[in-house]
C-alpha cells in the first residue's frame, strides 16, 4: 500500500523561556516538499500568545482530513453513479470530551454537506446511499474511532 508523508517544523525564538512554558507553538505542515501550512497549539488549548490563531490546529486538521476524504469518495461514487456534482461545501465540526478513561479526544465529527446538482438531483434514498458508500469507503474514518455522523444540508 501507499505511504503518506508530512513534515512537522518548529524552532524556538529567542527571548522565550522554553523551560517556564513560554515558547511560541507555532510550527508548520509541508507535504510533498510542496504545500506549506502555518500550524499552531489550539487557543482553546495554550493561552495566547503562545498559540497562533492564524494558523490550522491539530484538531482542525484532524477534522479536516475526516470531511476532505468523505467530500472526495462522495463525489466519486455520485460521478458512477451519474449524478452530477457542480459544488460541495461542508462545515465541518469535532466534539472534543473526555472518555471514560479520562483521555480528552475528539469523539465525535459531523459533516454537514451541502451539494450542488447539475439538472438532475439524487433522491433522498439515493443521497443517503452515496453517504453510506462514501464513508465506508474513506480511509481516514476507516481510521479512527470517532463517531462520524453526516448531517446533508
């Protein structure tokens, strides 16, 4: 099977006290060598200003990765199916809460797609199918152990 690869960098500023905490979070994601992504601590995890609100979060990006690989095997599967697709937007959201173990995750990830057809949309049993498909199909949901729940718009 294929092997995905990304690049995690971070480096210190002068003037921060790594040893008391306070050190800037910032980093970035490179894929390929190509894309360059400011990452950062969530602000709702570190206190400013040690965290950028600028920049994607691991929850973010975890959130993220769940909608993209669901948005791409939907269209897929609607594109077999005949069904044409002209947009996709979803607002993705994560749950983060504390399992009974006491470990903080994110349990729970909706999708709220909203589609756009071509001159024909799919019926609601149809929708529902292409839905189904799409997220036994993704790879990132096949992942992990999040709840996933597709809200279509």
């Amino acid at each position: 099977m294929a092997k995905h690869y990304a690049t995690i960098r971070w480096f210190s500023s002068p003037g921060e006290d790594f040893a008391k905490g306070q050190y800037s979070r910032a980093h970035s994601w490179n894929f390929d060598g190509l894309a360059n992504v400011a990452a950062s601590a969530s602000p709702h995890i570190v206190p400013m200003p040690w965290a950028n609100p600028d920049a994607v979060d691991p929850e973010e990006g975890f959130v993220a990765s769940v909608s993209s690989c669901h948005m791409l095997f939907f269209l897929d599967f609607a594109r077999r199916a005949g069904v044409i697709v002209t947009s996709y937007d979803d607002e993705a959201e994560g749950e983060m809460s504390q399992g009974s173990d006491g470990k903080t995750r994110i349990t729970r990830i909706t999708l709220r797609p909203r589609i756009a057809y071509g001159d024909v949309a799919p019926t609601e049993e149809m929708l529902e199918d292409l839905h189904h498909k799409a997220h036994e199909a993704c790879f990132i949901a096949n992942s992990i152990t999040s709840e996933v729940v597709i809200e279509p718009r």
